[in-house]
C-alpha cells in the first residue's frame, strides 16, 4: 500500500510504504549511471522483513516494490533472511534463503538469476577481489564446540561447492587480498589439527597452509595489523604482526598487566590502537582501555573501568569521526567498585570525554539551561552522562563537523529512567538539552537538517531543526513505534522504518526538498555577514586551540542559516604548529592517569608488585646509564615542537634501581601546576645542560689541535657503543623489524 502525504504549506513530502513484518537494516546497491547527466551512480535500497520477504526502491525511497513477487513468478518461494553487496562489484548483490535458495542480481535487482545450496550452509563470506568467490560454513558434527565448523568455498557464484576444511572455529578471507603482494585466494583460519588450536593461512584453499600462531584460540585481522589470542595458563595473550610481513614473525603485545580474559578492537582507524581487555575472570563486564604506539606493539592504560555489554561484547566507547583524537566513554566509579556489589554496578555509570586521543579524560560539562531556558541545578561533582553502546548508540556523522546528539541525564550518575536528548556543536566541549524524553535520531545535509522521533514508543510524530536544534518543528506521521531513520550524509531525504500497532512494517521517506530552495553561498569567505558559512577553531578541554600540535580551523554551515548545505569536499584548513606541553604528551607504558586529573603515575599503585611489569627497573645487565621514562610519551600523530620535553632521560643504572626498590608515587596535583612544575625543571635541566656544553668546548679545543677528524669519529663511535648497551630494552619487541617497514595505522574496515 503506497500513500502520498503533503504537510502544510512547508510542502515536506512523506510517502509512507506498509510491508508485511519489521525490517531488517537497509541495503543500499550502487550501480553506475549511464547517462553523463547528474549523478555518476544510481542508488538501489533493498528492506528485508522479520518474515523473510524483499522491497526494494529505485528512487531512494520515494516508492517501493515487493521483490518477492517477482521471484515467485520465476518459481523462487524462500524464507529469505540475508542480503550481501558485493565487496568486489558495487552493483551485484546476493540474497540468501533458509531452504537453501541463492539469488544473485549483477544489476541492483533488475535481473536476478538463482542457484541452490545446502540448507545448512549458513554465514557467507563474499571475496573482494572477484565477485564470484564464496565462502560458507556448516555444522560438524562429529566435531566440539567451538572448533565444530566445517568451511566450505564456490568459485562459481554459489552454483557449485566444495569442501575445504573442517574442525574450525573462525575463517575469512584475508582483509589484504586487494594488495597485489597478497593472493586473491587467501584465507584464515583459527581450526584444530592433531589435537591442537592453530591459526594459519593458505592460498590453495587448505590444499597446503602456514601456520601463523600455534595455540592459537582466534584471530582478529584490520587493514594493517593481524592480532591473534593464544592461552596461557588459565589466560589469554595478544599477539600482533604488521600487515605485508611475514604472519609467522607474531610479537607478543606489551600489556602491562598480567591476567588478560577477553579483547575488544575499539578503534584501528587512527595512527595508534584502542583496545579493550578484561583482566577480571569473574566481571568481564569491567574493561580497561588501552592505546597503542604508532607500531601497535606497545600498549598503555588509557581508561580505567570501561562499561562492556555481557550480552554483546560492546563497550560504551564512541568515536567521533568529525574530529581528530575526540572519544566518548563510559566508566564505573572507581570508589564504588570498592564498596558495592557486583549487581548494584549499572547504578554507578559515568561520562567522560577525552579531546588528545585518550592521553587525559574528563567529565562532560553540564548544560547551563535547560529545553525551556531555565537554569539547571547542576554543580560539583555533577556533570552529563550519556548512553553508550551497551544501551544505545551516540550519534555522529563524519561529514557533520562538530555535531553530535545523544541520550542522557545530568547528575552523578548515568539514570536510565530519567533520559533526556542533548547536543553538542563543538565535538563534546558545549552541550545542550533539545528535547524531554528519550529519541532516536539522524543527520543529513552534513548536519543542516535534524530529524528525530520519540523512542521504543508509539508515536504519530517527526520532528526536524534546521538550526542544529534550537528550533523544532512538527511532522504528523501514522501511528508508528520508529525504530531506525537512516540519511546519506549529502541527502536532504530520510527513511525511517518502524512498526505499526498491528506489528506490521512500515517505511516511510521524508523529502525537504521542497522545503527550502535556496542552496547555501559564501564558503570561499566565511568572514563575509551575507555567507552562509563560518570558521569554527576546535578546542581542547581548557580551551587551548592546539591539538596535537598544530592549529587548524573548519569552514561549516551557520546554526541559523537555513538553506541546503551540500558540499563535497574538505573544509579543513591548517593555521600554524604549536609548541608542546603537557597536553602533548599521554602516560608512557607502564604509568597510568587518574581521572580526576594529576600526572602520570606508576601502575604499581594500581595492583600488586607482582602483578605488574616495573618500567622503572634499568635493563638486565644495565652498566653505565640507561634511558628512563619520566612517565611519559609524545601522543602519536601530534606534531609539537619545542616547548616542554619529556622523553626519557639518561640516568645511571644504580640511581634508577634505587628509585625503582622504593617505587615512589609522585604526588596528586593538578595538571596546571604539574605543567609549571615541568617547566621549573626544564628551564634547570637546560642550566645544566649550558655547564655541561661549556665545558664540552673547553675539551674539544685542547684536543682539536691533536686531530679534529680522528676525535670526531671516536666519539661518534663511542655513542653508538653506548647507545646500543644502554638503550636495548629487557624485551626487544621491534627485533628484525627495520625502520622502513614499520608502517603507521590509519584506517580499517571494522573491529571485533
């Protein structure tokens, strides 16, 4: 049933489509346009339903067809539950059905040809380089969980199959294979063989394999790293290899915390690594996270006491992809998981936001005011809390610079009964309360139009903002419970599924094109009053407008300039480098940052002596001096210069083993007068280091009339012999790793 909606005199169009059941996420299906006019590709959107039938639309849902009529009359009948773009070809898509009936279309549904399967074949695996080649699995019976998978592969389109490997646990097709240096038939694979865990790899579909780990107990692959578990003991361990080198040179991961029981990829699309891990055997629920260097080998405590879902393994950590190094996360309060039960931990969820890439977090600010203009009630300890992915997910869009919308409270603690709808313009410094109630949510235009709707509720309303959500207007809709609204970022349009009070699917597409015919002028010069377009200068937590060593400032639509944002292209713009302080620098491996602010200190004050790796300690067989960590490291990716300077500085051995015997903590000040007290001593470390250069000269002229050349090479020679025996830490972890192939992460497909 198709029926055309025209509100008011706005003339927003609601084309509103009744399926037979809830649907699925969408599908979208591109196919290049043939005419030169307009857009170079044509978007096909596909709807599975709960009951296992397909709509498909041409017109980015404007209209939809029941594409399982269409099969039917081909003599197709299926209970379909899956469909898969190509990674290879963006216009083929598959279908899959629980009776074993396949559907492939080269076409975006224009054409559909079918092929069968056995029905127990389930969990496809499409391969990016040919748009052909297929992998399944199926049950093995006479196999134990969890290696009790058979993989099975087709090269043809899913017309014919073959059997490849049995007792596994987890296989794919490697990330790599669009490498020219990587086979297009790789695959890997965690599977037991003689009785033992092994993750391996093969080109020649198991004919032959490499083993990568034995012990092996599962793997995670991105663009750039491999990761691989193994058990130890009644553990796990992390182990990692670079992409495009050898998978059988694993490394160990440096952890500075013995007892690890679970993993969680975060985030691989920055230079360094998030990673989440459990070390309670008994609450998996409570994670720490930590952040890699530029290798992905080394990693050190970011958070302490991240939120993580039982049920589905996410935690509440949120990136938001608009901005450099800004995270959203949610911890338990450290002084409550002393004091309270295990069960009674939902009650004590809080918010914090990090701007430097994790180095140091910090509560959100709370609004000032609330929906209605009055003042909030909100100091101390109070601050906005909102919630994460183990309830409901934080909206952000990459091309909506800045913008951010999400569900929360003010107070001392996360309150799931007592939600509200906040948004932030300024990527998480500033928030505002737009709404009473908890709603779901989307962006289109970049952010130039809101559109939201009351959540797990029946409703008979929409509302939209053009003005990043100072103002809201109404849109009545048929009474509907929405449960997903879906724009592509450049759109002005949105689809919103839901369900109606019967229980019966329903689509609908909300159209402004019409509303407003102006497209927005002015981005070449944002300082002009007529433009439609502003500078905006990204800030840290204290206000500072360096971030990660530079300046740099965006070119983005005005809050209250109601017109069509559409642009394509980069509004970055670099100002200038920074000099760098403390916000430069995170804790270095083996320290750790408290919350509530202060320095970087040791983890020992963390868990007991024996349970932590002491980064204090001079190396085995330490002579001379050594390089000892002030507790810090540079962020990776920042670009500082100058300024305050803690890397490691040369100490003798016995010193650092004594300071290491006592295990001083430094003392709890704030970061202001941590960065003076920095400064004192580099401004000290600099006097002395004037004496120490003076009385260099003095030397280097009595000897200069000895030989210049020869003195200039024994003391190059001489640095390199002591560099080497001072520098080489306990566990070389970057061994046959030369300079050049060490490569920095930047971007990756997805996480585990």
């Amino acid at each position: 049933m198709l029926l055309l909606l025209i509100i008011g005199v706005s003339a927003v169009n609601v084309t509103l489509f009744q399926a037979d059941s809830a649907l699925y996420s969408l599908q979208f299906c591109l196919m290049r346009n043939s005419n030169r006019e307009g857009k170079d590709w044509l978007e096909t959107i596909f709807a599975l339903s709960e009951k296992g039938r397909i709509y498909k639309s041409i017109d980015n849902g404007y209209k939809w067809s029941d594409e399982t009529l269409t099969l039917e009359k081909m003599g197709i009948n299926d209970w379909f539950y899956e469909i898969q773009s190509s990674p290879a070809k963006k216009e083929i898509i598959y279908i899959f059905g629980k009776n074993g009936t396949g559907i492939r279309s080269e076409d975006c549904g224009s054409h559909y040809t079918w092929f069968t399967f056995p029905s127990n074949y389930s969990d496809f695996k499409l391969n990016s380089m040919d748009d052909k080649w297929m992998l399944a699995f199926s049950n093995c019976e006479r196999c134990h969980p969890p290696y009790n998978k058979e993989v099975h592969k087709s090269n043809d389109g899913g017309k014919t199959w073959q059997w490849i490997l049995s007792s596994a646990m987890m296989a794919s097709w490697d990330k790599l294979i669009d490498s020219e240096l990587i086979p297009d038939e790789r695959i890997v694979a965690c599977h037991l063989e003689y009785n033992q865990s092994r993750v391996t790899y093969s080109d020649d579909y198991y004919n032959s394999y490499k083993i990568i780990h034995n012990n092996g107990t599962g793997f995670f692959q991105t663009q750039f790293h491999m990761f691989v578990i193994s058990k130890f003991q009644s553990a796990y361990r992390l182990h990692v290899a670079p992409a495009f080198y050898d998978y059988a040179q694993m490394i160990n991961v440096s952890i500075p915390f013995e007892q690890q029981y679970s993993y969680t990829l975060l985030d691989t699309e920055s230079e360094s690594i998030f990673l989440s891990i459990s070390h309670n055997q008994t609450n998996k629920k409570l994670t720490n996270i930590y952040t890699s260097d530029y290798q992905g080998f080394k990693f050190t405590i970011s958070l302490l006491n991240n939120v993580r879902s039982l049920n589905t393994g996410q935690c509440d950590f949120e990136k938001i992809e608009s901005l450099r190094g800004v995270y959203i996360a949610n911890i338990y309060d450290h002084e409550k998981l002393k004091v309270v039960k295990e069960t009674d931990l939902e009650k004590y969820k809080k918010t914090v936001i990090t701007f430097d890439k994790g180095a140091i977090w910090h509560p959100l600010k709370a609004p000032v005011t609330d929906v209605n203009g009055q003042q909030t009630h909100c100091s101390g300890d109070c601050s906005l809390h909102l919630q994460g992915r183990s309830v409901s997910k934080i909206y952000r869009e990459s091309k909506a610079i800045g913008l951010i919308m999400a569900s929360g409270n003010m107070g001392l603690y996360l309150d799931e009964k007592n939600i509200n709808t906040y948004f932030s313009r300024d990527g998480g410094m500033t928030w505002y309360e737009v709404r009473k109630g908890h709603h779901i949510y989307s962006f289109g235009d970049r952010g130039g139009i809101i559109v939201m709707a009351k959540s797990n509720s029946l409703t008979e309303e929409l509302l939209y903002s053009w003005d990043e959500g100072q103002t809201w207007e109404s849109l009545k809709i048929k009474k509907m419970i929405v449960t997903s609204i879906t724009s592509r970022s450049l759109y002005i349009n949105f689809i919103i599924t839901g369900l109606d009070e019967k229980r019966k699917g329903i689509i609908l597409n909300v159209d402004f094109t019409t509303l407003h015919q102006r497209t927005c002028s002015g981005i070449w010069d944002p300082l002009d009053p007529d433009s439609d377009y502003e500078f905006w200068v990204p800030t840290n937590y204290e206000n500072g407008k360096c971030l990660f060593g530079q300046k740099y400032r965006y070119t983005r639509r005005k809050r209250d300039a109601k017109c069509f944002n559409q642009q394509d292209h980069d509004k970055l713009h670099f100002i200038e480098s920074c000099e760098c302080t403390i916000e430069d620098w995170e804790c270095d491996y083996g320290f750790y940052h408290k919350i509530e602010g202060g320095p970087c200190v040791p983890i020992a004050t963390l868990f007991e002596e024996d349970e932590y790796i002491d980064i204090l300690k001079p190396p085995e067989n330490c002579t001379g001096t050594y390089m000892k960590s002030q507790g810090y490291r540079k962020v990776v990716g920042d670009y500082c210069t100058g300024g305050i300077d803690l890397d490691p500085i040369e100490t003798p051995c016995q010193e650092g083993l004594q300071q290491s015997k006592s295990n001083q903590s430094l003392p709890q000040i704030s970061i202001k007068e941590e960065q003076k007290n920095i400064q004192d001593k580099l401004n000290s470390n600099e006097q002395k280091n004037l004496s120490v250069i003076n009385k260099q000269n003095n030397f280097f002229v009595i000897w200069i009339l000895v030989s210049i050349v020869i003195a200039f090479f024994v003391f190059i020679l001489y640095k390199k012999m002591k560099a080497k025996q001072t520098q080489v830490p306990k566990k070389d972890y970057y061994y046959g790793f030369e300079r050049g192939e060490r490569i920095s992460l930047r971007e990756d497909d997805d996480g585990i």
